[in-house]
C-alpha cells in the first residue's frame, strides 16, 4: 500500500517537474544568483573569525530554507489544482 502511494508521488512530482521545466531552470538560475551575490558579499565577513563564519552560514541556511518553501509553494499549487480533478499534463505553471 505505501509502496503504491510512493509510486503515485513519485510519478506525480515527475510530471510536474517535466511539464514545468522551465520553471525549475528559472527558479535555478534566480536563486544561484542570489546565494552567489550574497556570498561574494558575506566573504569578507567569513574571514572575520567564528562569529563570522556563524552569521555567514545562517545568511545562507536561510536563503536555503526561502529556495525550499518557494519550491514548495509551487508543488501545492500544482497539486491542489491537481486534486479538483483538472489534468495539467500539457499545461504549465508559466502559461497561466
């Protein structure tokens, strides 16, 4: 049973990325960005000894956390229209 709901995800998030993978590329690219623009600022605060090297890694953890639930926020998206029953196989995200 949990083997099948797996599956059922799995295919599901699948197809998400699939259809929308422009999206994800875009996602990608903006969110490097910002972590590499961030970092090139934030290095001359990592040199400057532990409470730098700590203030740099919660600067970045969080950018992390703000990629992760943007990424999230799409898949819920998604997936609660998804679940009314309408079939967004050759629809993306972008088009609406």
């Amino acid at each position: 049973m949990q083997y099948q709901d797996f599956k059922e995800s799995f295919s599901k998030g699948l197809r998400i990325f699939i259809n929308n993978v422009i999206l994800v590329i875009k996602m990608a690219i903006c969110y490097g960005l910002l972590v590499s623009l961030t970092s090139i600022v934030l290095l001359p605060l990592s040199r400057s000894g532990t409470v730098g090297l700590t203030i740099v890694i919660s600067v970045v953890n969080i950018l992390g956390m703000a990629r992760n639930k943007a990424v999230l926020e799409v898949y819920r998206k998604i997936s609660f229209e998804d679940s009314d029953g309408n079939d967004y196989e050759d629809d993306t995200i972008i088009s609406k």
